[in-house]
C-alpha cells in the first residue's frame, strides 16, 4: 500500500474524505485485501479511543477556581508579583542572597559608624570610638585618653597621655571654680611645667606617659585643649553628667 | 463559540462570575485532556484547576479571532507537557507507573487498559495531536491552531501517531482479542 492510500483511508475514518476521493477509496477497499485489513485496524484503533474517550469523568474544578481568582481580583497586583520565578535559576537565588547580605552589612556599617556611641569627638583629627564617658584620639606621635566619672556633686576626669614629642595641655575653667590642687599628677613622670596660670586656664607642657586627674565642682563645664606647635590636636568640653562636645 | 465570546467580554469588563460557564463547559475535555497527557488522574485535577486560573489570569492576551477552547487546550497542553517534563526529572520514562486512573474498572477490559498504556508512553508530540483529535474532539485546524504547526504537519504526525499506536497495539496482541 502506498502511503497516499493510507492516509485517504485514515480521512475516510476520520470523516474527513474529500467527497472527490470516496469513489477512489471505495475502489481501494474493495480490491486491495490489505487495504481492508488496514482500515479495519485502523477502525478498531478508532474506535477503542472513541470509546475510552466518552466515557464519562468526574471532576468539578470551577468552585475552586472561582475562589481562586476571586481573591487574586481583589488583589490584581499580587498576580502580577512573580517573585518564585527570580529564584528558579538557583545562581541567581544565591546572587540574590548576596546582594541582600552584602546591602544588609553596608546599612549596619553605616548606622553603626554614622552613630558611635561614645561622645561625638568634633574637629579632632584622628579621634577613635571609645566608650561612653570616654573620649581619646590618637595620631602616629600621641595617644591621648580622657575617662570622664560622675559623682552627684563632682566632675572627676582621668586624662592619661602618651607623647613622644612635646605636648601643651590646656584645660579652662569659666566659672573660676576649678583651683591648681584640683589638678593632680598620678604619673611619675609629672608635668614638665605648669607654664601660665591666668584666672581661667591652666597650662602645662607634657613630654613621655603622663596621667593626671582632674576633679572639680564645676557644672558648667572644663575645656581641654591639646595643642603642639601652636595646633590644636585635640579640644575637648567635659561636663558633669553629661558631655557636650 | 460567539457565546464564549461574548462570556469573555462580559467578564472582561467585570462580571467575573461569568467565567464560571466557561469553566463548567471546558473542564470535563480540559481535564480528560490532562489526563490522557500525563495518565496521573489525582494531578489531573489540580493541573486543570491551574490551567483555568492561568486562562483566566491572561484573559486580556485572548484573541478572539481563535476558538476559547483552542486558547484553553493549548494552556492545557503546555502545562502538562511541563508537569511531565517535572515527573522525567525524578522517574524514567521506562518506569513510568501504570496508569491509575480513578475511573477505571473491571468493565473497561483489558484492551482499554492497553490502550491507556500504550498512549502513555508514546512520544508526547504523537501523543499530543491523537490526545487532541480524540480526547479534544478537535479537528486538524483545531490542533493546528493549539500545537501552532501547520494543518499538513498536524495531519502527517497523526498519521505517524496512528501507525505506531497501531503496531504498539499489535504487539500486545490487542486486535487478537477484537
């Protein structure tokens, strides 16, 4: 059998014959034995699909269905979020947990270095992060602490110093309340001078490990200032209570 | 179909409700259609329910100048070629189970069941056009328009389909029993 035969056969089982063809495929079938066991084959293939194709099935979707896309109507914009489909390639999913952490880290960075939590150093140049109540700045010739405690009727300041190269320190007192002997060297290596001493400042020069305390009754306030070579490396307001700076 | 047309403008311009006729009138060859395509009848469900919220979700996509059900089929088609493209990844074609359908029983035979069998592990584009041409009730320009191949192609893969349901079907001594 020619493949052109088997295809009008298979027309005519399909009811799809070209009214043209019937005669030709009649004339087929009924000469050609093999013809006919074809078609009969062919019909029984027919059928037995027919059959098991009307055969009824149970299935009612449309209650879910409905239920479905009433609530996805009353949120169009959901359907329109397609977030799994980001995450189908698993690269990108990992790209995405990176980009997330590495964004999540920056924002930490910045809050925690934008906001330190000890005193806002000001103008000073090289001042690090230090605890609350303590305040230090340091460069490549001096280190310099300050540990501020708080009595509920003294302003007591612990100020340890490490110069290699001479160091002025000036430490004023507005309200005239703070007197020399409130200034008390605890290091050996005390004070190299105190240089002046006008009714409001106290100036000293320092050279090597230095650590004086300074306890006043003063409220208002002590301005420290650290100062080389007629600059001010350091400059610092401590109050009782509370520092400003 | 001019009815379904004028159901889909109705919901289109808000009557959501009405998209329930649609889906009472297309589930029942929707499903067997599913069904027939990935012999899971418990999936089948879900696969339909799916592929009526995906129809109705790209509803505004529709060209009416298709038949609704020719959208649907090919929705239809493309999903369970896709769940089936899923199942390969965890199960061989080879050991692909029996074919459980819920529906069937003792009255079907044997030659049903050999029938279901050897439909379900035909390649899928043979299985696809005799799926639709007999599960569908479509005809050639139907699956043309579903599969998007031409008519001539839809008709010669038929053909193909047929002849190797045919000998798969001979083998097993189907025609034996007629």
């Amino acid at each position: 059998m020619k493949k052109k035969e088997k295809i009008l056969i298979q027309q005519k089982i399909d009811g799809v014959l070209p009214p043209a063809d019937e005669k030709r495929v009649d004339e087929i079938l009924k000469k050609s034995g093999k013809a006919r066991a074809y078609f009969e084959k062919l019909a029984r293939v027919d059928k037995a699909l027919k059959n098991d194709a009307e055969k009824p099935l149970e299935v009612d979707v449309a209650n879910r269905v409905m239920k479905t896309i009433t609530k996805k109507n009353h949120q169009p914009s959901i359907s329109k979020i397609k977030p799994i489909r980001l995450y189908e390639n698993r690269f990108l999913k990992y790209a995405a947990v990176l980009f997330f952490g590495l964004l999540l880290g920056a924002t930490a960075g910045w809050f925690i270095f934008s906001n330190p939590q000890t005193g806002n150093t000001g103008n000073m140049a090289g001042t690090i992060a230090t605890p609350p109540g303590e305040h230090a700045f340091s460069d490549e010739l001096t280190s310099i602490k300050i540990q501020q405690f708080n009595t509920s009727e003294y302003l007591v300041a612990l100020v340890t110093i490490e110069t290699k190269k001479e160091l002025n320190c000036e430490i004023t007192d507005n309200l005239h309340v703070l007197m020399p002997n409130d200034i008390i060297p605890l290091s050996t290596n005390r004070f190299l001078a105190q240089t002046t001493n006008n009714e409001r400042t106290y100036r000293y020069t320092i050279i090597g490990p230095t650590v004086f305390q300074i306890i006043t009754e003063n409220n208002n306030g002590l301005d420290i200032k650290f100062i080389r070579n007629s600059q001010i490396l350091a400059h610092k307001k401590i109050k009782r209570k509370e520092t400003n700076f | 179909m001019d009815e379904d047309r004028k159901i889909i403008a109705r919901i289109i311009n808000g009557s959501v409700d009405q998209y329930r006729k649609l889906v009472e009138k297309y589930q029942q060859p929707v499903y067997r259609v599913i069904l027939k395509m990935t012999g899971d009848a418990e999936n089948a469900k879900e696969l339909t329910q799916d592929v009526f919220v995906r129809a109705y979700e790209s509803l505004e996509q529709y060209n009416p100048e298709y038949k609704f059900f020719s959208w649907v089929y090919r929705i239809a088609i493309n999903t369970a070629l896709a769940f089936i493209k899923r199942q390969k990844r965890f199960v061989h074609a080879e050991h692909l189970p029996e074919i459980a359908e819920e529906n069937f029983n003792e009255h079907d035979g044997e030659r049903m069941q050999i029938i279901k069998q050897t439909l379900q592990k035909m390649p899928v584009n043979y299985k696809t056009v005799i799926v639709l041409k007999y599960y569908a009730g479509c005809s050639y320009a139907d699956i043309a328009t579903i599969t998007g191949e031409e008519e001539k192609k839809v008709k010669s893969r038929l053909f193909d389909g047929r002849k190797l349901l045919k000998k798969q079907l001979l083998e097993k001594g189907l025609f034996n029993n007629f």
